[in-house]
C-alpha cells in the first residue's frame, strides 16, 4: 500500500482525474473531498462489504419454504 | 435450453428470458447468468437462478409490495450500464434474506437489483439514501398489514 502523508486542504491525485482533498481533520475523524468522474462508483467501504456479505447469506439461507406461502 | 436449479432439478427455459449482469452480483461477480422464476404458491416472490452455477439462488420480491413509499434515485451512468433508454423499460427487485424463523427474515432496500426488461441486462446498484440498508424486516407488523 502507498502511504502519503497530507495536511488539510491538500489533495491527492488518482489518475489525472480522481482528486481527493483533505477538507478537514479533527478528533480522529478526516472529512475527504473526492472529486471523480460520474462513472465511477464511490462507496464507503463498510456498506460496500455490508451488501457482499448479504448477497452471500442471502444464497444460502433458503430454508423452510413451505411457510412462505403464508405470508 | 435445460438448466440446472437449486430447488426445482432440471428445468427447461427460454434462452431468450436470460438475464444477464455484466458486472455480476456483489460479492458473486465471477456469475453473469441468471434466470427469474415465479413463484406460483405465492406471487409476491420470486426466484432468481444462477444458470453459472446451480446452488447459488436468491429469493426476490419487487420492493413496492412491501414498501409503498420506497424510493430510488438512479444515476444516468448507471441506467446506461443497463441500456435503459426509458424509465418504463426498468424492473427493480429486492433480495431476501430469509432467516431460520421465517418471520425474522429480511430485504435489502440498500442495494436493489434493476433489470431492463427489454434487453434482459441487469444490475446491482447501491443507493445513496440513507434511509435505506440491508436489513428490513420484510414480514413486519405494517408489512403483514399491507400483503
């Protein structure tokens, strides 16, 4: 993993267009400015993971059809 | 065609009702093909095969049957990455999670599935709103009201 060091109100570059800035830093908390063209997909990771890991359960966990029926 | 599924054996199936998702399923990307059954003991259901491979199904409702209000907004990109030309050509679906007992199960409105009818190409977006996750009851109280 690369690992750069920014202060507030800098900016990385990803590309020559994905820019994300540091807007602001405080209490362990970075608040990230993300400039991206419209096609890209941004997500926070743990909702990212969050739906992979419902896709997974939800294809295994087919039990006890039968009492669908009654609802 | 014949296919092989999960819960009914072999079946025969319309090549021509084959759903396709470019960019796969979250967290299944590597399976691109799949077939929606209906489910005859109950229509508010439905049945999403993998034709790829064959135990990897997942039980769908349409999300307006169990939610009267939700809502979706949809960027332009991603309703080209399904080759929507119009809103009318748009299907959307929900997945199920069915738990061990059946009225704990849930729907995940977060990440709806939209398929364009027309073309059969189909999609997992992510919503934006916060209002929504991956873990809506589906046979709440309110929702008992409503089926």
């Amino acid at each position: 993993m690369l690992v750069l060091t920014r202060k507030t109100n800098e900016s990385i570059m990803i590309g020559n267009k994905i820019k994300i800035s540091v807007i602001q830093c405080e209490d362990g908390k970075v608040k990230l400015g993300i400039e991206a063209p419209s096609d890209v997909k941004i997500h926070r990771e743990e909702v990212f993971n969050a739906i992979k890991e419902e896709n997974k359960q939800a294809t295994i966990s087919l039990g006890n059809l039968s009492e669908l029926k009654k609802f | 065609m014949i296919i092989e599924t999960k819960y009914f054996g072999e079946m025969e199936i319309d090549s021509n009702k084959i759903i396709t998702f470019p960019e796969g399923i979250l967290g299944l990307e590597a399976l691109k093909k799949y077939m929606i059954f209906e489910m005859h003991e109950n229509p508010k259901f439905q049945w999403l095969q993998s034709l790829d491979q064959a135990e990897i199904c997942f039980l769908l409702v349409n999300p307006w049957d169990f939610l009267k209000g939700y809502e979706m907004d949809i960027s332009d990109e991603e309703l080209e990455s399904i080759n929507v030309e119009s809103i009318e050509q748009i299907a959307v679906y929900n997945i199920v999670t069915l738990a061990e007992d059946i009225a704990k199960s849930t729907v995940n409105f977060l990440a709806p599935l939209i398929v364009n009818a027309h073309t059969k190409v189909a999609a997992q977006i992510v919503l934006r709103e916060d209002k929504y996750h991956t873990k809506h009851p589906i046979f709440s109280k309110e929702g008992d009201a409503s089926c």
